[in-house]
C-alpha cells in the first residue's frame, strides 16, 4: 500500500465522519474503497467509544442531582407515615416508588390507620390481587387503596410463606374486602385471619387444589365427571 | 323475652330465573313477605378468565375481556388496550384514540339501554323493553358494519383498531345520534316518570354514599348516591379530557337520594352525556389515518406490573397486569365492577319486602358474565 492510497482512505474517513458518504463511495478501486470502508467502522466505533464514556458519567450526575430534589411519590410519603406511626411493619428495601411491601403481623391495624387518618384517608379498597411468585417462593398479595376524598392512590404488597399462608383480614375495615379475599383465598389458598366467612366464592365447595398457583394440577375428576387438561403454554 | 319471631323461610331464587340477569342464585332468608337475609352464590359461569390468560398471549386475551362483561364489550377491550399500552407505553394515532372513544361511548348507550329495559321488564313495565331494544338494534348494525360482530368484537387491539370506520361511518352514527337523542325524552314519558315505576322504585333500597364506598361499588351505582366520582373525568385516560360533558349524579328527585329510582336516572342521564361526547368526537375524528400503525410487531412488554382503571358502563373495571417479560401475562386480575355492585345487595335490601328485591338487584345492573369471570 502507498502512502499515497492511505491519505485517500483517511481523507475519504474524515470527509465520511462528516457526513459525506459520497468521498468514500467515490473511490474508483474497489480495494481501497472497501478499505475505506473497514476503516470507516472502525474509526465510527473508537468515536461511539469516547463519546458514550463522559456522556454515561454526565448522565449518572445529573440523575444523582435529580434524585436528592425529586418530590417522593405518593406511595413512598405513605411508606413514610407508616413506618412512623407502626415502626418495623415498612419493609423499606423491597418498598419502591410504585408500591409498599409491609410485613404481615401489623396489617389489620395499619389498614384502619390508612382508612381513617386524616392524611390517608383510603375509604376505598379498590383491587385485592393474589400473586404466586414462582413455584420455589412466596405468595404474595397486593392491595390498590384508593382515596375519594384526595383522590389518591396506592398499592401495598404483603407476602406470606408458600406452605402456610396467613394475612390477617382487612374485611372489617373494608366492605368489599369480605368478597375480594374470598376470591383470593379461593384461587390461591390464602388463609386471611380473622375473616368471617372464609369460603370458596367463584368454584364449589368441594373443589380441591388452588387453580392460580403456577405448581396447580388439575383433579382428575370430579363428581365422576372428567375434568379436561389446561392445555400448555403457547411457545 | 326476646324478639318474637315467626317462622323463616328459606327460598332460592334462581339460577335460572329471569330476573337475576344470568345463572345467579340467591338464597333468600324470609319471615313473610319481608327479607331478613340474602346470600348470593356465584360462580356457575366461572370458566377461570385469569388462568386462561396465563395461558394465551397478550393477544389472545382480547377476546376472552370480550366474553366477560359481553353488554359492553368494547369498553372492556378498552380497558385492557389502555393497560396493556400503558405499560408498553405506546403511543396510538389520533385517530385510534377518537374511534375508540366513539365505539366505548356507542357501547355504553347500548348498555345503558339493556339496563334500563331489562329493569322496566323487573318491575312489571313490557312495553319500555321493546323500544329500548329496538334502539338498541341500530347501535349494534353499527358495530356490525365496522367490524362484523354483533356482540363480541375483539375490536380493539394492543395500539390500534382492526379495521378502519367503513365508508359512511360518520354519517350513520350522526343520522342515529338524530334518531336517539329525542327518543330519551319518549323513555322518560313511558317508564321514568311513570307512577307506578315510580311507586316501586323510590324509596326503595338506598344505598348510602359512605356504605357505596366502602363496598366498593362504583361507576352509576355509585353516582345514583350522589358521589361524584367518574373516572373519565377524575383520572382521564385516551382522550377524554378533551371532551365537554357533565357527570350526572343521583339528587332524590322522586325519593330517597341513592334509591333504585336514582340509579336508574343517572343512566338515563348518563346516555345523553354520552351522545354529547359522540357528537364532539365525531366532529373533530381525523379523516385519515392508518389505524395499524402504531401496532407491535411483537407484544413482549418490559417486566413490571400495572393496575389501570377505566369507566365502563357499570363503574371502575381495573387491570393488575404483571408481566415478566415474556409473550404471555404471568398474570392478569381483573377487578370487576359487577362483582362489588352484586356484594352489596345484602346490605341494602335486608328489611325490605321480596318484591323489592327484585327491583333493587335489577336497578344494581349486574352481569354475571362479569361476576364469575
């Protein structure tokens, strides 16, 4: 290679960095065009290389400038005044700005706080949802409160172990949480202390096994009747 | 020397009986004629819609939200779609957007006019049926001209609709929104303001706005007690903000603030509103547009989780959408309105004769498709 095709090639870079394609598409010999060309990846990969690393660290300052100001999202101001009124309930590493993971053994006397304090005031209890968090891990069960005095909203999470599972019941404080923790209790097996009248709501009585956990198996038969297979997963 | 008490009987109404809107037992405890106890059993249309959805794939789901509430299937899709693009955060055409507010709206007159026949029919009035089903017809041969179902359409999907408005959409619904608007008024001569509705309704199974709250009923069961709580208007979603209209509540015109007669009112009232918001959204809907535009290649959203509540015609119906990342909901809650509004039956009808019964668990509009899930 002479040193003359070389200044080509760095000259047909320069010009191409710049934008224009047309010096390095213009080489007449297709060796040293498509050189050009290899030369060009490489010269645009050590550019992405320099340029990303101080835009990263410029990046991860001004979030950390952003964050110390951000005004805390409803949820954690709740996690807040929880932690304060019912120290040790708030589990404040898996508690996030979406939602509040409290330990079981408080929750009856935390939801009547939430419903009644003047700042809370959660009359509504919106979503009751169980969650089985993989057949090896808990259950889980999460509450949308909602408020319609301050129109506010938030979500509480409250785990409990896989092969005993106790939360105690909120029914008494919310109405409808003697349906939706039926259901619950229902689909998951999830026993809520407390409750009233804990029974199977949307499937028989005698129904056997606990139909949304993810290690469910389908009986057999019921009432002599056969109960077809869940067909598989869609792949 | 307690309270002197004669003998109870306990009676089973339904599942199959006409006035419970579906396969809906209830065992009713009676001392006479007077009600002392009831106690719903639900579940005989229970088919598991959240495993099944832990099964499908986000597409799937659709129609299977179409099957639960099926008087107002468009607004269930509707809920979901806003879930689902919420958390994919996608951003849909205008276009969409107007289409879908004007087929949610379309939906919830049809709904409000299943409601309010089916309550005539509960009470003894025949005639008011046939002319909301009449109407009603003309709603649903715009649905059949979009996108061939009658019923169950499947119409809305993940960041689009499936087919565009045919040719001559936008006439069709002005010349029907011409034929409609003056036909309420016919409504409220025959059946709203009739006597002898009035006497079987007023007064009877109030539902108070604190008691509401608590058991979480919602949407116009919730407005017929006077609390003014719509979620088109409190929490906008679409595109709703942009639209004029007023959420009517319950005032115990004829009776008791929060009576059946109250519920059935607002839904009246609820069915002007919405040809208000048609008539805006059919004037400002963009001409063209491509309505597959902004569809996902692949449904696959990023793993988090979402709750996202909309107004359907029979209150707050929210989605808990968890996902983890793979094609298929790892899983999917529905909070339906239908199975609050039944749960408070007992609370409000205790103490009243059989007959009112029947009046207050027609005017609570349920739908069992939705209940049992």
């Amino acid at each position: 290679m002479t040193d003359n095709q070389e200044q080509l090639i760095q000259e047909a870079v320069e010009k191409a960095l710049q934008g224009d394609m047309d010096a390095v598409n213009n080489i007449e010999d297709r060796v040293t065009r498509s050189k050009a060309k290899a030369a060009l990846v490489k010269a645009k990969r050590e550019a992405a290389k320099t340029s990303a690393e101080p835009s990263s660290e410029d990046k991860s300052e001004e979030s950390a400038t952003e964050s110390k100001p951000a005004p805390l999202s409803l949820n954690q101001k709740i996690a807040g005044i929880i932690a304060s009124q019912f120290p040790g309930t708030v589990d404040e590493e898996s508690s996030s700005e979406t939602h509040i993971q409290l330990q079981p053994a408080k929750w009856f006397d935390v939801a009547q706080y939430l419903r009644d304090d003047p700042a809370c005031l959660f009359d509504s209890l919106q979503c009751v949802t169980g969650v089985d968090l993989g057949e090896e891990s808990e259950l889980e069960v999460r509450y949308n409160l909602h408020s319609m005095t301050h129109r506010h909203a938030v979500e509480i999470r409250i785990a409990c172990a896989r092969n005993n599972p106790k939360v105690p019941s909120v029914e008494t404080v919310w109405h409808i949480g003697d349906w939706f923790e039926r259901e619950t209790y229902d689909m998951f097996g999830i026993e809520f202390e407390g409750h009233r009248d804990l029974r199977r709501i949307l499937l028989p009585d005698d129904w056997e096994g606990w139909p949304l956990r993810k290690d469910y198996e389908v009986q057999e038969t019921y009432h002599g009747i056969v109960v077809p297979k869940v067909k598989e997963g869609w792949e | 020397m307690g309270v002197v008490q004669g003998d109870q009987m306990v009676l089973n109404i339904g599942p199959q009986h006409p006035s419970t809107h579906g396969v809906l037992r209830l065992k009713v405890v009676t001392d006479g004629e007077i009600v002392s106890d009831i106690t719903p059993i639900i579940g005989y249309l229970h088919r598991c819609f959240e495993k099944h959805c832990e099964n499908s794939t986000y597409e799937q789901v659709i129609p299977y939200t179409d099957r639960c509430d099926y008087i107002a299937s468009m607004n269930n899709n509707f809920g979901y779609v806003v879930a689902m693009e919420e958390l994919m955060e996608i951003k849909v055409p205008e276009r969409v957007e107007y289409i879908r507010v004007i087929m949610a709206e379309l939906n919830r007159i049809a709904s409000h006019l299943l409601a309010l026949g089916t309550y005539g029919l509960d009470v003894g009035a025949f005639t008011p049926f046939l002319y909301m089903f009449r109407d009603r017809e003309r709603i649903l041969d715009i649905f059949e001209l979009t996108c061939g179902a009658r019923l169950l359409y499947n119409y809305m999907w993940v960041g689009g609709v499936s087919h565009d408005l045919p040719v001559g959409f936008v006439e069709t619904v002005y010349n029907f929104l011409d034929y409609f608007e003056p036909k309420v008024q016919e409504y409220n001569d025959i059946l709203t303001f009739n006597k002898i509705f009035i006497e079987r309704t007023a007064d009877v199974g109030v539902l108070l706005p604190e008691v509401a709250i608590s058991f979480g009923v919602s949407g116009p069961n919730l407005r017929g007690s006077g609390v003014k709580w719509d979620i088109r208007k409190d929490e906008p979603y679409s595109i709703y903000e942009r639209f004029d209209f007023d959420v009517p509540v319950g005032q115990g015109l004829v009776g008791t603030m929060g009576d059946c007669w109250d519920r059935f009112y607002v839904r009246v009232l609820e069915m002007i509103e919405s040809t208000k918001i048609l008539r805006q959204a059919l004037k400002d809907i963009p001409a063209n547009g491509d309505v597959h535009q902004a569809l996902p290649k692949k449904i696959r959203p990023p793993k988090g989780s979402i709750y996202r509540r909309t107004e359907s015609p029979r209150g707050d119906l929210g989605y808990y959408i968890i996902s983890d990342g793979s094609p298929q909901p790892y899983r999917l809650k529905m909070r339906s309105p239908a199975f609050t509004a039944l749960s408070v039956l007992n609370e409000i009808s205790r103490g009243w004769m059989l007959s009112d019964v029947i009046a207050v668990l027609g005017s609570l509009d349920i739908v069992l498709g939705e209940i049992d899930r």
